[in-house]
C-alpha cells in the first residue's frame, strides 16, 4: 500500500486530520514531485535565542496569542508571509482574508510549506497546522472559509513574518 492509499484509507476511518496537501496529491512521476523541504532543527536554547518570547510561545509551545493583537491583521499589501522561525514560505496574500475571528487567515497555503496533526486540547479534535520545515506551531484549520478551498487557516500573527512583493 502506498503512502497515499495509507493516509487516504486513515482518512476515511476518521483517524487522520487534513494530510499535508503534498502527501495528499504526491504524485507519482518524481521528475513532477515537490522538493523536499530541508528541517531545521534546532535545540529549545537556540530556538529561545531566535525568537521573541512570544514567538516561542506559539511557535515551540503551540500557545496562542490574543486575537486583534497582530499587525498582520490589517495588513493589505501583496507579498508572502512566512514562518517567522525558519523563514519557510507559507502564504501568498492574494489567499489572505478577514475571516472576522482576530487572527490573520488565509483559505490555501503555498505547497508543501505545512504538516498537519489532531489536537484534542479542547477535547473536541480540530486539525493543527505546522511549518514543514522547523515544524513550528502556527494555527489551527477549519471548514469554514471561502472558496475555492473552503478552509481557514488561523494563524497566529506572532509566528508569521509579511515580505512584501518587490515594487
């Protein structure tokens, strides 16, 4: 049984959350295959010399930070916004939107730039999204965004650094 089949079989059990969209649609022909992203691993010091403590709060420690808090949310510029642990790129602002809940949301992510996991912290299950490459915490997804993907990605703001597009 091939990876695919596997998470697709867990899947339709209920035992898995939204895959990575890179293992959901890996394709066969690896000449079309997504390039690997490198991990960064660091140790729970160095992370605490690169981040902020509030970074490291939700980045490391799958903390949350308060909603309305972050810039992000009123930002309207075109750009990318990424990881603010590694750097990765994780969104383009054209899939950006006011989901109206305080946090920055997006209804697609760039390829292979997230992992998903379950997260039972608030007993009911929801899917937890982390950076694919330092496997920092950003935000939880939900069923209830625009189309054409019909997600909401709610990031924490903390753990997303904008790049605005070249002029």
């Amino acid at each position: 049984m091939t990876r695919r089949q596997w998470l697709g079989l867990l899947s339709s059990l209920g035992l898995s959350s939204l895959s990575s969209r890179a293992a959901q649609a890996a394709p066969a022909d690896t000449k079309t295959a997504l390039p690997r992203i490198e991990p960064l691993l660091l140790t729970n010091a160095q992370w605490r010399q690169r981040l902020t403590p509030a970074q490291y709060d939700v980045l490391r420690e799958e903390g949350t930070e308060r909603p309305g808090s972050s810039p992000l949310n009123t930002e309207k510029r075109k750009g990318t916004y990424h990881c603010a642990g590694c750097g990765l790129a994780l969104f383009a602002s054209s899939t950006k939107y006011d989901s109206g809940t305080g946090w920055p949301s997006f209804f697609d992510t760039l390829p292979s730039a997230v992992q998903t996991k379950r997260d039972f912290h608030l007993v009911l299950p929801r899917t937890e999204y982390h950076c694919a490459r330092c496997g920092g915490h950003h935000g939880h997804i939900f069923n209830d965004g625009p189309k054409p993907t019909g997600l909401r990605y709610c990031n924490n703001g903390v753990a997303l650094k904008f790049v605005p597009e070249a002029a």
